[in-house]
C-alpha cells in the first residue's frame, strides 16, 4: 500500500511530509474541510497551556486555606528557583495568593462591622 503525502506546504514553503488523510490529498493541518476543527484544536490547546492552568495542575484538588495557599507558594518559589516551574506559573500563582488575602481581610472587616453595629 502507497503511502500519500500531503499535497500542502509549510510556512517556510516546503512541502507537507504528514501523511494525507484517507480519501485526501491533504493531512489535517492542511486540509481546507477541517478548518473549523483546526481553529477548534488551536483554541482548546491555548486554554490547556496558560500559567493559571499550569499553576492549578501543580495545585492539591481539595480547596486550601490562604496558609496552606502561601505554603505552596514557597514550594512553587523553591522549583522557580532550581528551574522545575516556569515564571509565569510562579506569578499566576502569587497573583491567587493576593486573591486569597484578600478575601480574608473583606472577611475580617465584615467581621469587625457586624460586631460594631
């Protein structure tokens, strides 16, 4: 059995070396009927590969508390450090940890107003 090359080019202007799909002159990438999956693909691999959604990978599933939160963030601190975590899952998560804060200090004024009244 022959096995078909895709008829299309790179951005670099070399022919396609992917596989045609069955039936097709063009692999996925190339084909002009699955635009629309294409643009679907790009779109849900973007959302996978954001720092917030890194950093929550790295993350316990169960909710934290802000001092559990702040622990983890020295654990991600010290893995920025030896090169284990990327920049921006360090800053997605120091950016949840100023969340964090300041949900507890909203917490405590109300807290502190309900008493005063």
């Amino acid at each position: 059995m022959e096995v078909h090359r895709c008829q299309g080019t790179t951005a670099d202007g070399k022919p396609c070396n992917a596989k045609a799909r069955p039936g097709s002159t063009w692999c996925p990438w190339h084909d002009p009927v699955m635009s629309q999956q294409r643009a679907e693909w790009s779109a849900k691999g973007g959302k996978h590969r954001s720092n917030q959604s890194r950093a929550k990978k790295q993350l316990p599933a169960e909710p934290l508390s802000a001092a559990e939160l702040h622990s983890w963030l020295g654990v991600v601190f010290r893995r920025l450090l030896t090169g284990q975590t990327e920049p921006g899952v360090a800053t997605a998560m120091a950016e949840l940890a100023k969340a964090s804060d300041l949900e507890e200090r909203m917490a405590e004024i109300e807290r502190r107003l309900g008493k005063a009244s």
